[in-house]
C-alpha cells in the first residue's frame, strides 16, 4: 500500500483503526494533485464520510506575534486532561517564489507532538488563499474518522483572505494580544465580525492589565458589530497560553457555544451551508485546473501572457480569450 499504489479500502481500514501512519498516509494523499491520486482520494473520502462529524472543529487565527502556537498546544494539553483526543491542523505559508514551506508547526508545539492521543499536521498553504490548504477540509473529515473528536484548524495568520477558515469550523476563535491602544485599528474588520470569540493572550505579568483592559475594550467595540449568529453572543476572554491560565475557561466557552447552537439547530444549518460552499468551490478549483490542463490553452498562454506584460493587452480581453479557447468543441482544436 504505497502512495505510488494507493489502495483506498485498506487506507480506509487503517484510519478507522486509528493507525496513526494510515493517518498519515490518508492525508498525504488527499493532499496530492495527481490525477490517479485524486481518484483514490475520493474513493477513500467516500468510505470515510459516513464516520465523520462527531467532532467540535474549532479555526484559529491571530495577529502575529499572537503565540496561536503557544495558545493551540496549551488548550490541546488541556483538552486531551478532559479526556478528548484533539488533531490539529496547521496551514504554513508557502514560498511564492520556491512554493516551499517550513512546516514547523511541530517543534513549536513540541510537548503537544510528543503526546500519543494527539495528531498534529502541518501542510503547506500552496497558492491557496484563506489561510487553508486546499485539502484542510478532507484532512478534517479524515482525522474525525479516525477518532479525533477536537479539530483546531490554524490559519497562518490574519490578513485579507484569512476568512476561509470560518467557513469550514463551527467555531472561529480569534486570538490577540494586549497591545498599546488603538488594537482594533490595526485589525479587519471582517475578521472581527466573523468571530464566534475573542481570547486576549498573554495576560500574564506585566500585560495581565493591559490585557484586561484590552480585553474591556473588544467587548465595547463588538456592541457596535453585528454578532455572526443570532444564538450566540460573541464572548471576550483573557488567557496566559505560556502560563496554561485561563485555558480551562475558553475549553468551557468552547462548549458553551457548541451546545447553545446545537440546541438552536444552527449547527447542523452551518454545516450544511459550508459542505454547500465546498462543492462550489471545488467545481470552481476542477475548472481552473481543467483550463490550465487544456493543451490548446497551454499553446495559447506565453502569447497571451506576453501581451498581457508588454501592455499590448488587457487583462480581461486575455483571460476572456483564454476562456473563450477554453470552452471550443475539442473537434475544432
């Protein structure tokens, strides 16, 4: 069963057993853009999905500098002493230039990583915007399947794009620090309203006030912002990751929230929504890799390209060109 061969059933067979290299096997392959990979990859989703979504999926972003990695390993410590097994899934930002990646998410979780009931995976973002891998979504269900029932999903970072994070969890936890006035300035908005929570990090030492105040603050400013689910009002709640202080406190947040808005049905509502959402974006994924794939369109690129370059052509009148070359009968190529 190796990846050059990839056998879908008996890769299914190991995650469900909770093999931790069948785990890991799964995801590289799901992570795989080969075309005979892909087919296993759906083949293996399909045989996984029935023993998915018994988990709490929980995304978290934050400004940098934030300690999200710090915070993701002291609540993984935590939640594992509350008897549950959580997996998390931690996007890198790749190299635009190289497309290489660090991945090293597991040395700053070390204590976490060395943890047997806990699975942590780093991938790279790739082009992805959002601050997800493109396969987060699979690697979730396929980390549910095999018995994880806390999914951290981190983002790498805050930015314009980062959202996409909150349309694959039921949960998005926003993570900051105290800072020296102005915090919310210095954040989008977007992401701000998006949050089902708040944790100020690093309320410890001489920040413990600063965070407190900071955290004052956000629950003015979150009076002044529609709240993402009528069911749910959007909590503040300060934490010291590299002190494990408070972290007992966002887990019982995290539950609070999950139970309130399973009661309210807006759970199963969100869910359905994203799974929605995922099947229109991986037909708009398939089709721009179909066109990239066209061997009409691969002889027809360097000349649209160069035009594009050399300002003999706007943009738009190419990509309508390419399209346009793209979506003729193969029988008038």
């Amino acid at each position: 069963m190796t990846l050059l061969s990839p056998d879908p059933v008996a890769l299914a067979e190991g995650v469900l057993a909770g093999e931790r290299r069948a785990l890991a096997r799964a995801i590289t392959l799901i992570e795989s853009s080969r075309p005979d990979h892909r087919e296993a990859a759906e083949a293996l989703m399909h045989r996984l999905l029935p023993h998915t979504g018994q988990s709490v999926r929980i995304g978290i972003t934050g400004v940098p500098g934030a300690g999200k990695s710090t915070f993701i390993e002291s609540f993984g410590l935590h939640v594992l002493e509350q008897g549950k097994r959580p997996a998390v899934l931690a996007v890198d930002p790749s190299s635009p230039r190289t497309g290489g990646s660090i991945l090293g998410d597991k040395t700053r979780m070390e204590e976490l990583s060395r943890d047997a009931r806990a699975f942590i995976r780093p991938s790279p973002s790739g082009c992805t915007l959002g601050g997800v891998a493109r396969r987060t979504r699979e690697a979730m269900l396929v980390c549910e399947a095999a018995g994880f029932d806390v999914i951290v999903v981190e983002t790498v970072g805050v930015g314009q794009s980062e959202t996409a994070v909150a349309d694959m969890v039921d949960m998005f936890l926003l993570v900051l620090v105290p800072g020296g006035g102005d915090e919310l300035q210095g954040i989008k908005k977007g992401i701000v309203e998006l949050a089902d929570a708040i944790v100020v990090n690093k309320a410890d030492g001489d920040l413990a006030a600063a965070a407190a105040r900071a955290a004052r603050d956000y629950k003015n400013a979150l009076h002044l912002l529609a709240p993402a689910s009528a069911h749910w009002r959007v909590p503040v709640q300060t934490c010291s990751a590299l002190a494990r202080s408070g972290i007992d406190e966002v887990w019982a947040m995290v539950e609070r929230y999950r139970d309130t808005m399973d009661k309210a049905g807006a759970l199963a509502e969100r869910r359905a929504e994203q799974a929605h959402a995922w099947m229109w974006s991986e037909v708009s994924e398939t089709l721009l890799q179909a066109l990239r794939d066209d061997p009409r369109v691969d002889r027809l690129l360097p000349e649209m390209e160069r035009a594009v370059a050399a300002g003999r052509m706007a943009p738009g009148a190419a990509a309508r060109q390419l399209v346009g070359t793209f979506r003729l009968p193969l029988a008038h190529a």
